[in-house]
C-alpha cells in the first residue's frame, strides 16, 4: 500500500500552509492557514473493509518547562512523545484521495465542532484538546485536522506522520469524542496493511 501527497514529499518539509503556526521574525510565531495537505492512496488489500488514517508529532516535548520562553532552548536530548494532529475513522475504503483543505482550512477558535471528511468517516479528537486546556479563548475540543505548530526554541526538527490503516472493520469500535490511543488500541490486532508518508517542520529558525 501507497500513501503520498502533491504537497511533499516523504522526508520533506510541510509547507507552512498546511500548518497551525508559521514562523514570524517577530513575535517568534502566527497562526498560519491551517489546511489539511492533500493525500492519495492506492494498493489496499481487496479485504479492506475501512481505512483509518492518523496524523502524529513523534517528537513532542515530555516536559514544558523550557517550551517557548525566552533565552532558552527546548534540548534535543529531551525525551519525546506523541501527538496527535488528526484522527479519521470509517473511511470507506472506495476512498482514494483526500483533497488540500477539504477537511480544514484554517483555524478555529475552541475547535471544529463538525470538521468535514470523507463521506462515511468519523473523526477524532486532536491533542491540541489537552494542550488549550484552560486556556480562556483557545480551550475546547479540537475534532479533526489541526497542523504543526512545534516549539519555536525547539531544537529538534519534529516529524510528523501521516500513517493510513486498512483494516477488516467495518465500523472502528470507538465512540463520541475519541481519541488517538483509542484509535489505535481499536485498530490492533484489525490491521491488514499500512502506509507511511513522513513531513517535517519546524519554527526555530536556527534548525533546518
């Protein structure tokens, strides 16, 4: 099974279109336009009877106590995590494309409450939930496709993947407003092939 897009290629940067934040000489960062990249498939196995595609951020930062302050630097010997920037389940697996910007197409304050898709599908929450959490004008529930938006004081450059599942469910067993590790523990032991497109990103301009 393949995964690609027009955007970029496997290994390249994301263009900044297709994130959350953009890099800004002054104020370190600005919310960019926040369109989900254009993805195709094709090659999955014929008793595929949904597709599940995630997008993750392997390199999140474990502790935020240096993320985003001034006259420091968020080390690239920092133990990492996930994060999850996108969820769809359900997606028919006639499905072969989804279009730039079908699915998002900037940015919404407390989150898209109803974010479009693939006819059939369903999407989850992203981690952006848990980082606004409490925030005043931000906090909510993020469903759907919110870009990269990495430490601007990172120094590592972050990777995020795009993983496309094509499973033996008809219906993935999650409910409501799930979320990535739901996914992927309802998915297990159902997967009959993946594909893997990886983009980069990052804000620190002194990274490339």
């Amino acid at each position: 099974m393949q995964l690609m897009s027009s955007n970029f290629g496997h290994g390249q940067r994301i263009p900044e279109e297709f994130a959350f934040g953009a890099p800004d000489p002054a104020a370190h960062v600005r919310l960019a336009a926040n369109r989900n990249p254009h993805l195709r498939w094709s090659g999955a196995p014929s008793a595929t009877r949904s597709l599940a595609l995630v997008c993750v951020d392997s390199d999140v930062p474990t502790r935020p106590d240096d993320v985003n302050k001034e006259g420091r630097t968020v080390p690239a010997s920092l133990p990492r995590a996930d994060f999850y920037h996108w969820l769809v389940v359900d997606i028919p697996p006639q499905v072969q494309e989804i279009r730039a910007g079908q699915c998002s197409d900037g940015i919404t304050a407390r989150g898209k409450r109803s974010p479009a898709g693939p006819a059939g599908s369903r999407q989850g929450l992203n981690d952006y939930t848990l980082w606004f959490a409490g925030d005043a004008d931000m906090g909510g529930e993020y469903f759907g496709y919110d870009g990269p938006c990495p430490p601007w004081n990172d120094e590592l450059v972050h990777h995020y993947h795009f993983v496309l599942y094509a499973t033996d469910l008809e219906r993935c067993p999650v409910e409501g407003a799930f979320t990535g590790a739901q996914v992927m523990k309802a998915i297990e032991g159902h997967v009959l092939a993946e594909a893997r497109l990886t983009g980069t990103y990052t804000l620190n301009p002194a990274v490339r």
